[in-house]
C-alpha cells in the first residue's frame, strides 16, 4: 500500500547520502586527490567550465596535482582560478603544466576541518530527518483523506523509522572514515 512512498522517501534519503560523500570528498586531507578541484571553474571561450572538463589532472605523488590544460591558453586562467579559491593552495607554473603540493595539515587545522566535517555531517542528519517528516505527514495526511487505517499508518511509519535509522548509521560510519582520514598523518 504505501511500497511508492518508501521508495520515493529511500531514494531521498540516497540523494542526502551522496551529497554527503560530494562534500566530503571535497574537504582537503593531507593527500593529493583530484576531488578537490571539483568546484573549480575556469572561462572557457565565455563559459564558466570545471577545470577537470578543460586539463588533464594527475596524481603523480601523494602530496602532488598536476594540471596538464588541453589549450594552453588556458594555462594562466587555471592558475589565477587556484589563487582565487579557498583550497589555500599555492599554484606552481612552469609554462606547460601547473603543480599543485599538498602541503602537510597542522593538528590545529585537522581539527578544524574535523569540526567541518561533523557540521556537514549534522546538515545531512537533519535532511534525512526532514525526509523522514515529510514520509510521516503524508501517511498522516492519507489516514485522514483515504481512510487508512490507524494500524496501516503507525506500521508504515515504523518503516520509515527503520530506514531513517538505518540511512543515520551510514551516515555516522561516513562521518567516522572521513574523521578518520583527516586526522590521519
């Protein structure tokens, strides 16, 4: 009776999910990874273009990005899109391809980014809650138009219960690896 709405309020609770790993993969750990260029945006012939759409980025070191541009006009636009970032990364150009090093995260900064990893984690805590609000007010709402049944309605939100645990457990385990590699030296 209510198999569409579990599905619609899951795959919600999926989305959540994955933006969740998106915005952690963008959080710079003491590792190079391609990741951290995600959001940023180069013009290209009038369009604002993501960096990994116009260069080749390669991580030939641990610590090392390498951003090989495909038009090497582009080069110094790539290099004054990093400057104007927050990645706080310093560009390294050579006239045919741009070095990023990873410099080593102090303690004072893992923990600081621990605190934006447990912020992005609460912001996804409460959408998979507001998920779950919605799920319960529409059982409520069909109860009241369709003439469900009390039981029907309080077994179904028992449903949506266990899947909004079962999405909080995942979230806390992503939560935990991220913790984890960020406080990794």
């Amino acid at each position: 009776m209510f198999e569409e709405l579990m599905m619609e309020l899951e795959e919600r609770m999926n989305k959540a999910l994955e933006a969740l790993k998106e915005e952690f993969a963008t959080i710079r750990t003491g590792r190079a990874n391609v990741s951290l260029l995600e959001g940023l945006t180069v013009d290209y012939y009038g369009a604002p273009t993501p960096v990994t759409q116009v260069a080749t980025v390669t991580v030939p070191e641990p610590r090392l990005l390498m951003i090989q541009p495909w038009d090497k006009s582009l080069l110094h636009a790539v290099e004054k899109a990093i400057q104007q970032s927050d990645l706080g990364l310093a560009p390294n150009n050579d006239g045919a391809v741009i070095r990023l090093h990873i410099p080593q995260l102090t303690e004072e900064r893992r923990k600081e980014l621990v605190k934006v990893v447990h912020k992005r984690t609460e912001d996804a805590r409460v959408a998979v809650r507001n998920i779950r609000r919605d799920g319960n007010d529409a059982l409520k709402k069909k109860e009241k138009q369709d003439g469900v049944s009390e039981d029907a309605v309080k077994s179904a939100m028992d449903k949506v219960q266990e899947l909004t645990d079962k999405k909080m457990t995942k979230i806390d385990e992503l939560m935990a690896a991220k913790e984890k590699e960020v406080m990794e030296v």
